[in-house]
C-alpha cells in the first residue's frame, strides 16, 4: 500500500515579498509624516532673526525647521484700503503684511463651518486666523492654524505654505512648498492647492470671503516691495 502524498510546501513567492516591502514602506512613511506633523516649527518674526539663528545654530537637526509669523498691525489704516480694494475706487493697493494680518484676524476670527462632517468620519478639521508674512527676498507665507478633532481628541496643527504671485491676466498664488508643521506635503499636480482649497471652504459662505473673490477678480498685478503687497487693479 503506497504511502498518501502531501503537496509540496511553497515558499513566499518574488510577488508576496515586493508587496509586503511596499506595504511597509507605506505604513513607514505615513507613521514619519504624522510624526513629523506633530512637531511644532520654530517661529521667527523676519529673516534677520532666522539668519541670526542659523549663525547660533550652523547644524541644524531635522526637526530644526522655520517658520515666518506675520505681524498684526494695531492701527486701523487697513479699513480704508479694504474699502478701497473691495470697491475698486482706486488702481493701486498698497498693503502691508501687518494690516493684512490685521484685516484676516477682524474679518476672519470664526468660520462659518468645519470642513469635516464628524457624524460620518468622526473627523473634524476647523481652520482658524489667516496668517500672512511676506518678505520681497524670501515671498510670501501663508499660514493657516488648524484644529484637527478625532473622536474627540483634539490636535493643534499649523499648514505653511510657501509661494508667490502669478502674472497676469488672472493672478494666482502659486504655491511652491507646503508643510503641516515640520511634515512636507508635495505640490504636484495642485495637490496643494486642493488642500488649501478644502480647509478654506470653512470661510467659503461667509460675506466677506465671497467679496475677497470678487475684489481678486480686479487685480492684475501683484508686487512685493519689502513687507507689503502691492496691488495693481484693472
């Protein structure tokens, strides 16, 4: 009586091993960005102040990462220039990142909605004050404090990003580098620009976003002369 065969053990095939190094290399990445995202940036108020740290500080670790804070102007002078913009009553602009910021943080201080639903995901991105640093050497910053809630813990987050202004005929900010904290997120084919676009839907129904895009319409040039942005309208 012959002996019963049993089938032949196969190893872990060329396939099983290239799938299960990419699925590592994924999970790999994905645990370094939200480590890296969790890690607050060195702020800095101008480019002097960073190029007298990097002095202190010529070896940087990789967590030693920037990051430029606008000021906020406590005068008043940027109701009339917002005025002026809104109304198109004049074909110059002349604003400074301080009266910016200033506007952002009367204008823009409670958003109308979150741009998650947490009854579905239990997930709810809520972006707070507008933030804008602009140096005519380094281009502008814009930067967006976010508070991230995940069944029900809440996370600080601050989504930098970097870019300048398109020419004409419809001008444009281009983004060049994004962060969310020290974690880079990549600019390519306008990723950024839809993840700027997603948490800005949170503004998106207010009056004075909706008039913001109507006053953009009528600009035809964007210039940086040292901290201010300077507006030239059709």
């Amino acid at each position: 009586m012959s002996a019963a065969k049993t089938p032949k053990e196969e190893g872990p095939t060329l396939a099983g091993i290239s799938v299960s190094a990419v699925l590592l290399a994924l999970v790999g990445a994905l645990l370094g960005f939200l480590y890296l995202a969790s890690v607050p940036p060195t702020s800095f108020k101008s480019v002097a102040d960073l190029n007298a740290y990097l002095e202190k500080n010529p070896e940087l670790k990789l967590l030693d990462v920037s990051h430029f804070e606008g000021p906020v102007s406590r005068s008043r002078s940027w109701e009339q220039k917002r005025e002026v913009l809104l109304n198109g009553s004049a074909t110059t602009v002349e604003l400074t990142a301080g009266e910016i910021n200033a506007w952002m943080s009367a204008k823009f201080r409670q958003p109308s909605a979150a741009s998650a639903a947490a009854d579905e995901t239990g997930i709810v991105i809520q972006p707070g004050v507008p933030n804008f640093f602009i140096d005519a050497s380094a281009g502008v910053f814009f930067n967006l404090p976010t508070e991230v809630s995940i069944y029900g813990s809440t996370h600080e987050r601050m989504m930098i990003a970097q870019g300048h202004f398109s020419a004409g005929p419809e001008v444009q900010f281009q983004i060049s580098a994004l962060r969310v904290n020290n974690a880079a997120i990549p600019v390519i084919a306008g990723l950024g620009k839809q993840l700027v676009q997603v948490l800005l839907q949170a503004y998106s129904e207010t009056d004075e976003f909706v008039a913001c895009q109507k006053a953009w319409g009528k600009v035809e040039s964007v210039e940086l002369v040292g901290d201010t942005m300077r507006l030239k309208l059709r």
